[in-house]
C-alpha cells in the first residue's frame, strides 16, 4: 500500500529512513552494518544546506537514498510531495532524469563529447528535440562563465570548469533538488570557494534546494543550515550561514559529542 502524503507538503521530508547492508563474513551469524537509523531531515524552503558528519556517519548513503540509487530499508522520502521510496525503477529513472540534479566528487564527464554534449546528454537520452536542448545547453553553460569552453573536450578543461559542465548538466531540465556528494574533492582551494558561491548562487537565483554533503566546514560555511549526521542518526542542525569555519566545526562538534 502506498503511504499517503505528508500533510505539509515540504519540498524534502526524510522520515524514519533505515538502511542495513550485509558485511563478507564466513559466520553465519555476522551481523549487517546500518549505516542509516531511523534519519528524519526536513527542508521546506529553498536554500543551500550542508550534510556533515564523520567518515561512516551515513552521509553519502543519505544521498544516495534520497536520489533514488538505493533503497531504504523502512521509511519514506518525500521530494515536492512525491514518494521517492514508493517509485517503481522505471519512476526512479524519470525522476533522477527530470526532477533531480546530482552532482559528484568525479564529474563523470564523457571524454568523446565536449562541454555542450555533456551537459545536453540526459536530454538525448530523453529524446528532447536536439534544436531545443542545445540552445538551453548553451544558456547554461554561458551563465556558468563556459561561454567559451563550450566546445572543448574534458581533457581541455581544468578541474572547476568539468565541474561546471557537470553543474550544467544537472541543471538542464530545471531539477526541484540539486545533490552534491563532496563535490569539491577533486579542486583545489580557489576552484572549491568558486563554486561553493556559485552552488549558492544556484539555490537563491533558481529558488531550488541544493543538499550538499561535505566534512568540511569551510564548505558548510556558505550554506544556510547546517545538519549533523552521527551513528546513522541526525544529531542536529543549525543555522550556519556567516559563521567562520572555526565557529562551525566547533558547533557541529559539539552537537555530535552531546547526543
């Protein structure tokens, strides 16, 4: 039976959410590592927001969930009142196609295509007509200051500017919710702060949530709120825009030490 919707219709609701996986083990009675359990995160305005907590808090398998590349093992995950953890795999492709922007610490950029075919790609595997998908590709590319590299393979451009296709690309069917899984891994300093402003920037100009996961205070400075993963659970959130990194890492710290 398929659960009905949250009253309040936020943009995103994650409730009860639990996820297990089984470990390599000769002994039958080895026990599953949860990684999620029992998260609740609600988000009902548009806005930059950060997901923090140690290595094996959870975060990236909270994303993961939330985009549908896995499921849960109990709980619900509403996107725009839609129930992601109800959709069949044939939903799950149209919704990751079409209602939602991922972004990755790789930019999974094709190597054969350039900064135009990459970023349009989703929408050829859609079959949108080609004329209309390469004047938005265009549009994109040019607000995100590519105007000129739209035409240079992967191997021509510098890490921030494949991050900025890959930025494009999630952004060319307008997405209700942008991911980020540690999407400045891979950049250096000056290319991480560029687009941590221009991830702000997308949220505020587009009136979009963008959901970032990220261990590093510096990068959760410039987001609105920050929320704190510890033990698969969430330990709290706080405001978090305008705070010095410092500040922030002693304040997400001290919400993990206290519960």
């Amino acid at each position: 039976m398929t659960p009905s919707t949250p009253s309040a219709d936020p943009r995103l609701a994650v409730r009860g959410i639990r996820k297990s996986y089984p470990i390599a083990s000769s002994q039958k009675s080895a026990r599953p590592v949860e990684a999620l359990a029992g998260v609740d995160l609600v988000i009902d305005e548009p806005g930059f927001y950060a997901v923090m907590g140690r290595s094996g808090s959870g975060k990236s398998t909270l994303l993961h969930l939330v985009a549908g590349l896995d499921r849960p093992d109990s709980g619900e995950i509403w996107v725009a009142g839609r129930g992601v953890h109800a959709m069949t795999e044939s939903e799950l492709v149209l919704y990751r196609r079409r209602d939602l922007g991922i972004i990755f610490q790789q930019f999974n950029l094709l190597p054969t295509l350039d900064a135009l075919g990459n970023t349009i790609l989703p929408g050829l595997l859609d079959r949108r007509p080609t004329t209309q998908l390469r004047e938005r590709g265009r549009e994109l590319l040019e607000q995100l200051g590519l105007a000129d590299r739209m035409h240079h393979r992967p191997e021509a451009l510098s890490g921030g500017e494949q991050q900025r296709v890959a930025i494009a690309r999630a952004l060319l069917f307008s997405p209700t919710l942008l991911l980020a899984d540690e999407p400045t891994g891979s950049l250096d300093s000056h290319s991480s702060e560029v687009l941590w402003q221009l991830l702000e920037e997308t949220a505020a100009q587009r009136g979009i949530i963008v959901l970032m996961v990220t261990h590093e205070p510096v990068a959760a400075a410039h987001c609105r709120r920050t929320f704190v993963l510890k033990d698969g659970r969430v330990a709290g959130d706080f405001e978090s825009h305008g705070l010095d990194p410092t500040q922030l890492a002693h304040r997400s710290s001290e919400l993990a030490r206290t519960t």
